[in-house]
C-alpha cells in the first residue's frame, strides 16, 4: 500500500477570525490538533504542519514540534504553505499527500480515508459536497514539482486543478460539510 502523507495548513493570521484559526479551540480541543487528529486517524503518515502566524504557539500544542513547517512569506497566502509543505514531504517516502486545512472542523477522518482511498504517485483528487469542489485534496508526488513551481498567493493548487481531466472528485456530503470556519459565528454549535 502507498504511503500517504498528511500535510495540514496551518499558517493564516486569520483575520476575519480574530487571529490564528490554528489556536482557535471548538470542544475543549484547539483547531491545530483536531486537525492533525483527522489525519492520523485517516492513517495518514508521516504529517507535517504549515505555520506562520502565532508559529511558537502552534508549534508548543503539538504533539511532535519537529513536524513544524514554517512557511516563509507565510502572510502572501496559501501558495507559500502549500510549497513550504510539499518541499517538507520531498524528503520523505510518501507517495502522495492530502492537504487539509486547519479550519474545517466538519472534515472528519472518514472523509480524509475516503479521498485518500487508492491514492499514489499519479492520484489528484479532492472531496466534494453536494458537488462543490473543497478539501482535503490529494496531490500524487508526481505533481509535486509542477504544484511547487505554480502556487502562489492565496490559491495554493486552485488554478493547478482547475480543468484537470484526471482530478477524481469524490463525493463526501454524506460524511461532512467541508465549510470552512471564516469567522466566530460560522463555529458549529
């Protein structure tokens, strides 16, 4: 079976939030472990965190620090995340690697499993709900160079996937809502 990497992105200052979403907590746990959580249980291995804003704070909630990825120019967006993790991973085994991003409580592990299902060196394929493109995406290391030398700004591999005639969307609705948590008031609950 590939090995599939775990890649969350945890830099964002988050502004309309109020700060960093990677500290903001939801049932007594911080969004940042939660997060790291769904992918190990998803099986997931080895995983990485992106960080940048609020970076020794993150850093000090997780379990291993030296998964910690700082993200240089994390502030541009997305793009330099997903290039920061995906360097990291280069370094590694791993065949492929979801990318989930830390303010998506309603993406549980079983959604992670599912996209992740089959994945290796040639998969690109990302979660849909109720046919809406979102996350976790899974990138095959064959891409990785490509998806590196393309991501900038707050797009990370958006204009990358777009048109791709291989991207496998999966349906997940069933297991969760992929919204993202843009503001206090989008919390579930």
């Amino acid at each position: 079976m590939a090995e599939v990497a775990g890649l969350l992105l945890a830099a964002g200052a988050g502004r309309r939030f109020g700060g960093p979403k990677a500290l903001a907590v939801l049932d007594g746990e911080p969004f940042a472990i939660r997060a790291l959580r769904v992918l190990a249980d998803a099986g997931c291995a080895p995983v990485r965190v992106v960080l940048g804003a609020a970076a020794d704070e993150v850093r000090a909630l997780l379990p291993e620090p030296g998964i910690a990825v700082v993200a240089e120019g994390w502030e541009s967006g997305m793009g330099a995340s997903l290039r920061a993790g995906l360097r990291a991973l280069e370094a590694t085994e791993a065949e492929a690697a979801v990318v989930h991003l830390v303010d998506l409580p309603g993406v549980g592990a079983e959604v992670v499993r599912r996209v992740a299902a089959g994945a290796g060196e040639n998969t690109v394929a990302r979660a849909a709900y109720d046919g809406v493109p979102g996350h976790p995406v899974v990138l095959g290391r064959r891409w990785w160079p490509e998806i590196v030398a393309g991501a900038s700004g707050d797009k990370g591999a958006r204009d990358w996937l777009k048109g791709r005639p291989d991207l496998r969307l999966v349906a997940c609705g069933d297991l969760g809502t992929g919204q993202d948590v843009d503001r206090p008031e989008d919390l579930p609950g």
